[in-house]
C-alpha cells in the first residue's frame, strides 16, 4: 500500500514571520489527519522555525532545493548535511529550477544520488512544456526526464516522483484526472524497465499544477495517482487543510 503524500511548495513566498503564522494555521486541523503524509517545503530560512513548531505532531519538512557537495566553497548553497536533522524531504529537478536556474538532468541526478545517499527522500520533478505536449512529445520528455534523473540510482522506493506539466504549473489550468493518470502510469512502466516491477509499483508519485480544494477528488480518486504537490494553494491554510482532508477522505474509500 502507498500512503497517499501531501505536500505543500510554498515556493519564494513567506518571510520568517508569514511562515510561522501559516503553519499556526494550519498546524492542529493537519496533524489530526493521520491517514495522509503531509509535508511542508518552506524557503531554506524559515526551516528551523517551522520544525519547531510541527515538533510533537506527524507533519514533515521538505526543503525545495539542495546542492550535491557536503560543504565547501558553492556561495549561496545549502548542503545536504545542512539538512539532515531538519528534514526528511527535498524537491529536486522542479522545473522552476531548471528553467530559470538552468539545472541539467545531469545535475539534478547528481542532487537525487546525494539526497538518498544522505538519507533524505527526494522528490523529483519531471513534467514536459506547452509546446512539447501539443507536440505530442510527452513521452518522450518523461522518458528522457526519469532516466536521466536516475540514471545509476539502485531501485528504491524511498523517492518520490512529482508529474508536473509545465502547463499547468500557477496557470489555473490543470491536467485533468485522467490525462495525469495516464502519464503517471507511463511513470510506473519507465520505472518497471529501468529497475523492476516491484519497485515501480511501490514508489509514490503525485500529480502537480493547479492543484486545488476544489480539484484534488479527480485526481485522488485515479489508482495511479498518490497524491499532490501544491503549490499556490499551500499558501492558504483553508485550503492546504482542505486538500489534504478530501485526500484523506477518498483513500480511505477506496
Ligand atoms: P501550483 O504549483 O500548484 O501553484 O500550480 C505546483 C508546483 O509548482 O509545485
């Protein structure tokens, strides 16, 4: 069985003060949902501030970046050992990052080898363009995407994979359930190829873009889906709580 995952990507939004008021918020309401992870992915700053204050509850932390050395001279870097302690998670690959950080499949495989080395779950992104879908090329994106990002990488279900159609990232315009279903199980056969079938079926993998209270049914209720990785909405407690609870609500039934 995957346990359905929740996580929020609040992205660069929230200074010290905002950070610590939204998970007030949200703190008591998502710590009683014990049936969903959830997971919180604040800016690197106010890490240590939100892992106070989640101390004692079943909430996670996620950090939304991390570079592959231990420590050394990368100015402006945060290092895996810099994590360990404060997080369980990381995103890697998000294609913010690659697109307006340039990050290569290279690189991010080189983040995803050091992150389970380290012992922290990374989640990878991977999700192909506007013009690459309407291209009929997304296939082939992912397949690149997933290889690449793990290329090397022992099977492990200890990694998350996030679909996330450039598209439908802070657009308002998701996928829809089916179309995210479909490519999340054309996730599952590249993984069975690369590695094997066990494994394929074990690794969680969420659908992002758009996500919000008011769609994540049509996305839980697919069998391939586990969950979300939301990223406007898990700046409002309302909602954030709301999607983790309808998640929790529909798993649950099934
Ligand atoms: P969005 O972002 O929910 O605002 O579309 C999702 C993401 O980029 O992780």
């Amino acid at each position: 069985m995957r346990k359905p995952l929740i996580a929020g990507n609040w992205k660069m939004n929230t200074k010290l003060e905002e950070a610590e008021n939204l998970v007030r918020a949200m703190l008591a309401e998502l710590d009683s949902i014990e049936s969903v992870e959830k997971v919180l992915c604040p800016p690197f700053i106010s890490l240590a501030a939100v892992k106070g204050l989640i101390k004692d509850t079943s909430i996670k932390l996620g950090a939304q970046n991390m570079y592959f050395e231990d420590k050394g001279a990368y100015t402006g870097e945060i290092s895996p050992p810099m994590l360990i302690g404060l997080c369980d998670f990381v995103i890697l690959g998000h294609s913010e990052r690659r697109q307006y950080f340039a990050e290569t499949d290279e690189l991010i495989n080189k983040k995803v080898k050091k992150a389970l080395e380290s012992g922290l779950t990374p989640i990878l992104c991977v999700g192909e363009s506007p013009e690459e879908n309407e291209a009929g090329r997304t296939e082939e994106k992912i397949t690149m995407q997933i290889n690449a990002g793990l290329a090397g990488i022992s099977p492990t279900s200890q990694l998350i994979i996030a679909y996330e159609p450039i598209w439908a990232i802070g657009t308002g315009k998701a996928a829809t359930g089916k179309q995210a279903n479909a490519t999340i199980s054309l996730i599952r056969g590249i993984l069975a190829n690369l590695w094997n079938k066990e494994t394929a079926k074990a690794v969680r993998i969420l659908y992002g873009g758009s996500v919000t209270s008011s769609n994540i049914d049509e996305f839980i209720s697919e069998p391939d889906i586990d969950g979300a990785l939301v990223g406007g909405a898990s700046l409002k407690a309302d909602e954030f709580v709301g999607i983790v609870r309808q998640t929790s609500d529909l798993k649950s039934t099934r």
